[in-house]
C-alpha cells in the first residue's frame, strides 16, 4: 500500500488528493486498495492530506526584489534588465507575440547565474539560521 499511510498515532488512512480522486471511482484499483484499508482498519477515518509546502531558503527573493537589483547593477547597455523583462514575458518583443513568463525557478536559477553573491549571501544566512536552530536544540535536549 504505497498509496496509503497507516496512521496508527492518530486512527486514520491517509492519502494524498490525487489518490483520493481515483479512489471515488468505484471499482477502480484506487478504489479496491483504499476499501482493502479500510476492512483492514474498520475504526479508523480515512482522511486526505495535503502535501507539505516545500520550505523556501530564499524567502524574500521576489520579481520585484530581482528587478530592483538587476537596475542597481545592470551594465551600461541595461542588457540583463531586457533579459529579465523577456523571461518575465514583459518586454515589448514578448508582449507582441504574447509570451508567457518562464517559471519562477527559472528566472531564479538565471539570477544566481548573473549575480552568485546573491545566491551565497542566502545560502550563508541559511547556513547561520541552521546553526543556531541547532544550538538551541543542543541546549534543550541538556
């Protein structure tokens, strides 16, 4: 059952929404396993779980962020801002042929790749909030 999680703290079947809409349909495999569960565990509720948000370590990295500094440090001839706009989908050539904007993990990874002291100084801070999440742990636990 690799679909569903067995909660034994909590009493329930879990699973996630996309297994949870196959499920509804009777007679489906979904279906056959989640009612195998639940005749394996007749007390427990069967619930549907959300996935978990992944935890960004650049909180704070926003478009509007990127594009301030892009015209902070841009060259004289502002070609990493015309860059910026056209994965952005919001330069004029992008506009006229209604381009999309690329994805946010894109425009970020293209960042880093025109300005790596931006990704050490996150990954630096990171690294500084993790020590000291550490050290508060240590101090707990003695």
């Amino acid at each position: 059952m690799k679909n569903i999680t067995i909660n034994n703290k909590n009493h329930t079947i879990e699973m996630n929404k996309t297994f949870s809409a196959a499920a509804s349909k009777y007679g489906s495999p979904e279906y056959i396993e989640l009612q195998n569960a639940r005749r394996d565990y007749p007390t427990f509720r069967v619930v549907t779980v959300a996935k978990k948000a992944a935890k960004s370590d650049y909180k704070g990295l926003t478009y509007e962020y990127m594009e301030k500094y892009i015209s902070l440090h841009d060259d004289e001839g502002k070609t990493i801002m015309a860059k910026f706009l056209d994965l952005r989908g919001k330069s004029e050539e992008a506009k006229a042929i209604g381009a999309m904007s690329a994805a946010y993990s894109e425009i970020k990874d293209w960042f880093f790749e025109q300005y790596p002291a931006i990704q050490k100084f996150y990954k630096d801070r990171e690294a500084l909030l993790n020590d000291v999440v550490a050290k508060q742990a240590a101090k707990k636990a003695a």
